[in-house]
C-alpha cells in the first residue's frame, strides 16, 4: 500500500537518510507505546506483543519496503 511512496522518498532522500528517519520514528512510536501501556497499566508481555503487531502490520502495509 505505502511501498511506492517509501520506494519515491528513498530515491529522493537515499538510503541511508530514510533509514535515520524511519529509525526515528520507530522509536518515537515505541515510546509512545510503551507511555500508554504504562499509562493504562498494561503487562510488558503485551506491550510486547502489540509492538511486534506494529512491525509486522508496517511490513504488510509496505512502510518496511
């Protein structure tokens, strides 16, 4: 779904500059995850799990392309 528009952004920024932000905002939206689950009290197991269902969720959408 999302494949062409990374594939576009790589050829304009470069691999290496796509992989700085995309690391970023990996980052800032495990920290995010992480707020709310300790927010909501949730178990580590489970935040866990919702952070590999985010991966895998970006790898079928294409974000990981």
């Amino acid at each position: 779904m999302f494949a062409p528009l990374i594939v576009l952004i790589r050829k304009y920024f470069g691999q290496k500059k796509l992989n700085q932000v995309r690391g970023q905002l990996i980052a800032l939206h495990i920290q995010t995850m992480t707020r709310f689950c300790d927010r909501f009290g949730i178990e580590r197991t489970t935040r866990q799990h919702l952070i590999r269902m985010a991966r895998d969720n970006g790898k079928r959408l294409g974000l990981l392309a």
